[in-house]
C-alpha cells in the first residue's frame, strides 16, 4: 500500500522563484508503480519514509534539465 497527497511548492533556487505541482509520498509509493529513476535513487530510507521524518525529492528530467542541468 502506498500514501499520496497532492500539493504546490515553491522553487528558489539561482533562478526565478517557481510554483510547482508535487506530492507527498509513502516510502512504497515508486515500488507499487515499477518506477525506475534515470539518475540517483528512489529508495527511501527509514528516516525519509517516516510520516514525519527527513525530506527527500524526487524531480522530473525537464526540471533537472531546465534548473539543474
């Protein structure tokens, strides 16, 4: 079982502020999809999984292309 809740955030970083369509997931959200990630990681550990925990992003290729990239 995975957990989403959907909301905006606001990019700042070098660039432009940015608005930004996200979502909070649950540790086992990308395992139940089959997602794979073109770079990095998208296994959570304990401390990113828990409710409260640490954050961690997962970004689009057109973003780390278009802020990061």
């Amino acid at each position: 079982m995975a957990v989403m809740n959907s909301h905006g955030t606001v990019l700042t970083d070098a660039g432009e502020p940015a608005m930004l369509a996200g979502m909070q997931v649950s540790a086992g959200f990308f395992g139940i999809l089959g997602a794979r990630p073109l770079a990095g990681r998208l296994v959570f550990n304990d401390a990113e999984g828990a409710f409260h925990g640490e954050k961690a992003a997962v970004i689009n290729e057109e973003l780390w292309r278009s802020r990061f990239g």
